[in-house]
C-alpha cells in the first residue's frame, strides 16, 4: 500500500463521520466532500489531486482518498460509508477489478448514496453500454475524457446528486422519527401522560436539550359562554421542572412568557437564538405552547419536521380533551346516578363514591390492571341502581321485612342488570353485572342467581365486599355504624363464606389505606 494511501486513510479514520447523521451541516467547520479515487497508476492520482486542488462544491471542499486497487476499495468502502464519489478505473490486478468494485458497494454493501463513475484507459475491455446496461453506475468516462474543465463538470454534476440523494433521505428518515414519536404521543391515554411524552419526543425527534416546558391555555370563549380563561403547565423537563405547578401565565419566566405572546398573537411558532417556542391550536379553542432550549438554531428540515409533529400533536390533544370530557361526564353521571338511588333509600351519596374508590383499590392489589381497575370504579356506583324500582315502604322500612317484602327487595338485582344490560357500553355493560351479582356469596347461599366461588365475576366480588364494608361503617335507618374493629371481625369471619377469602385478605392488609378512603368522603 502507498504512502498516499496511508495519509488518506490516516485522514479518514480521524474524520469518520456518517452522510446519513448532518453530514450536510450549516456550521461554519463544513466537513469535506469525500472523494474516493481508486486505479493502479500513480500519476492518475497526481494528476486527479492537481486538477482538484482548491475545488469546492457548496461551500465546501473536497478531500481525496486514494485506493490502488480494487482490494484496497473494498476494504474502504466496507469501512466508511460517507464516501459521495468514488472514481473507479475498470483495469487494475483484474480485468474488471473496479466492475466487482462497483457490483460489491451496490450489492453487498448496499450503498445507493455514493456516485460510482468508471474511468478507463482501455475501452475494448468494458463496452460502455454493456457497463452501463449491467452495474448500477452513474457515468462512465474514457480517461481522455477527463479533461480539467470536463473533470471539474463531472464533480459538480455528481456531488449535487449525492447531495440531494442524502437529503431525500434525510427528509425520510426525519418522517419516520416524526411517525414513531406521534405514535408514542398517540398511545398515551391521559393529559398527562400525553404532555410528558410530546415533550420526551420532541427532544428525542431533534437531538435537542432535555430542558423543555409545555403549556396549555384555553383562552376563546364559545357561544354559550360555558368555557373560563384557563393556563395550565402540562409537563415540565431539566431547568423549566420548577415550573411544573405554575397555574397562571405570570407564574413562568419572562422571556418565555414574552415568547409565548408572540406566538398566540401570530398564531405560529418562533425561532429564537437558543430557543423554540412551538404554537399548536385546536378547534375548541385550546392553545397548545412548547417551550424547548437549544445551542444551534433547527435546519430547514428540522423545523419542517417540528411543525409536521406540532400539528399531530395539536390533533391528539384535541382528541383527547374531548375523550377526557366524554369520561368524566360518563363518571359524573354514574355518581349522580347512584347518589340519587341512595338519596331515595335515605342513605348518603358518598356511599357510591367510596365504594367505587374501595373497590379501585381492591382491584389493583388484586393484580387486576389499572385500566380494568378504572372500570370497576366507574362501574361499581351503579350496584343498587335496581332500588328505583323498589317501593319506598320497602326501601325504606326500618323493620325487618316480610317474606314478601324481602322477595320484592331481593329483586333489585335482576332489575339494575336489566337496566343496564341494554348497553353496549363497557361501563354500564360491567355495571350491569355488578348490579346483578353483587349480592351472590362466595359459598353459592347469594342471589339472584345463587352462584359460587369464581362463577362470580372478579367485578361482583370486588363490588359485594366493598358496599358491606362501607355499609356496615356508615348509618342506616335500620341500624347504627359499626367501628371498624367489629367491621374487621366480621370480615374475617365471612371469609369464604360471603367473600372471597383472597380479596377478604387484601382488605385486611391494606385496612389503613381503605379506611382512609372512608375519611376522605365522609358522609
């Protein structure tokens, strides 16, 4: 191997940076152009190098590796793939050394960015149409061809299309990264979740700093005047987390407020020197404000992408806001469902509340998920919807019931599971089988339907030990609240009779933090 050779690749293994990672970089300190010049007669690379010299192509030059021989190509093709030329002579140790050059970078480096030009001093020994037909090249030359006027057209020509060529792919891989982070802020369920991971994307999406802050402020009125003036910061990373409570626009740092302004009033993100202030607007009159840090302004590129991401962002907040509304008038509705059937029945509406909140919390030490766990808590509140039904001399009668009375009263279940069964929602789905089965018992002695064990839904036991929990803690007008030693007792001694006895123990071992609840909505 030459000395040129070592030199060259001296320079390549100190420089060794990818085209596909800001090759085509804006700084001052522009990386070279690299030019692979392979062929096995000295003076071809003197020549190539003098001819060359000074050449500059969109503000930057170009630097020349030499190679001299096909071997030697291979070995730096295999090892760098940021090379935007590579001059292949056809004839070097082989006949067609530089075509199983060529064949070699497409094909089993699978390299399309670099532009292969063939440059032979024997024509007979590759037919230029054969070549061309055959290897994936982009130009061929006669060495008499290469005159310096023709050599300087010849780089000009294929280094606008490596150029291009990379920021194609550039513009592609930055659309993936926008599709995978938009899919990780699609996924997210909640507002919160949702606000941390438009900011962890963000910053992932442009390499940018970990200190960012979001922001939502709901600011247009409709035409029923139902909507207030609403600043609220969603998610808040690196410096801006002693932010993250600030629930007026006054509370965040001046420049950024000022940004924030701006942005709102020109409805469009800016640029700043060493920040961005994203702008994303919905139809419901939600403002959407991203405040990210940065050491160098975002390319062209980079800030085609931010507003492509910007608007799925706006779109997924959007959604979910209307999808947060949807669940909390569902809850809302369930509450003050069930809290009018105890108001009828003379007991307090915080009883459906609590046990909704017991029955969440029996449900996740359970092993149940949190999503399956919301949906006993938003379900449970509608076990004793059936009582509607119920006369109010039944309901309502401080003594013992009759026989017949206490059959009417019993048929509470099967009516709330009628109800309810009509439905094709989760919760009122789930509700109505809660409303049918929380008064089977674990030992089959319950009714409706007289079932055992885990023939009850997971939701019915759940349900049925959380209502007599709270029910024995509270006051009725057929008895006084017990305390809870005697709620415990009690417990314990249903075991496997009335209850579950797996659940009748999580209970028991998470008694301080159910009691809480009880503390929590008092009657």
């Amino acid at each position: 191997m030459s000395n040129d050779l070592h030199e060259s690749n001296d320079l390549l293994f100190a420089n060794d940076s990818s085209p596909f990672e800001g090759n085509l970089s804006t700084s001052q300190d522009k990386p070279c152009w690299r030019v692979l010049v392979v062929d096995d007669e000295p003076d071809v690379h003197r020549i190539t190098r003098m001819v060359l010299t000074g050449f500059q192509f969109d503000g930057r030059r170009i630097e020349l590796i030499s190679a001299y021989s096909g071997e030697e190509a291979r070995e730096i093709m295999q090892n760098h793939n940021d090379i935007a030329v590579a001059l292949l002579d056809v004839v070097m140790e082989e006949d067609h050394s530089g075509l199983e050059v060529a064949r070699y970078i497409r094909e089993e480096l699978h390299n399309r960015f670099t532009r292969i030009v063939l440059r032979t001093g024997q024509p007979g020994q590759a037919p230029e149409q054969e070549v061309i037909r055959t290897y994936d090249i982009n130009d061929y030359k006669d060495k008499t061809e290469l005159t310096t006027t023709k050599l300087n057209t010849l780089m000009y020509a294929t280094l606008r299309s490596y150029r291009d060529i990379c920021t194609l792919d550039e513009h592609r891989r930055g659309l993936e990264r926008v599709i995978k982070a938009s899919a990780e802020v699609f996924s997210s369920g909640a507002i919160s979740h949702f606000a941390a991971a438009v900011l962890d994307q963000v910053t992932n999406l442009l390499g940018l700093e970990q200190t960012a802050l979001y922001c939502s402020n709901t600011s247009q009125l409709d035409n029923l005047q139902l909507n207030q003036k609403r600043f609220r910061v969603l998610a808040a990373t690196g410096e801006m987390q002693e932010f993250s409570d600030v629930d007026s626009f006054e509370g965040i740092p001046g420049h950024i407020r000022q940004g924030f302004e701006q942005a709102m009033q020109t409805r469009a993100s800016q640029y700043y020197d060493k920040h961005y202030i994203g702008y994303f607007s919905s139809e419901r009159g939600s403002e959407n404000l991203l405040y990210v840090q940065y050491h160098e302004k975002p390319s062209e590129l980079d800030k085609q992408l931010l507003e492509i991401y910007a608007a799925n962002v706006a779109i997924t907040y959007e959604n979910l806001l209307m999808r947060e509304d949807i669940i909390e008038t569902q809850r809302e509705m369930v509450y003050m469902l069930g809290e009018a059937v105890e108001q009828r029945s003379q007991e307090t509406g915080a009883h459906v509340k609590r046990v909704a909140k017991i029955s969440q919390a029996l449900a996740l030490a359970y092993g149940l998920s949190a999503q399956e766990a919301e949906l006993i808590k938003m379900a449970s509140p509608l076990h004793d919807v059936g009582k509607v039904a119920i006369p109010d001399s039944i309901l309502n009668k401080p003594g013992k019931h009759t026989p017949e009375e206490w059959q009417i009263m019993k048929s509470h279940a099967q009516i709330g599971h009628d109800l309810l069964s009509k439905s094709d929602r989760r919760v009122l789905k789930l509700g109505a089988i809660i409303a049918r089965q929380h008064h089977e018992r674990w030992d089959g002695s319950g009714y409706p339907l007289g079932l055992k064990g885990e023939e009850i839904h997971i939701a019915g036991r759940i349900t049925a030990l959380a209502d007599v929990f709270d029910a024995l803690g509270s006051r009725r007008c057929y008895k006084e609240a017990w305390c809870l030693d005697k709620i415990i007792e009690l417990i314990k001694s249903e075991s496997g009779k009335h209850f579950d006895p797996q659940l009748s123990e999580i209970l028991i071992n998470n008694i301080d933090e159910i009691a809480a609840i009880r503390q929590q909505f008092p009657d």
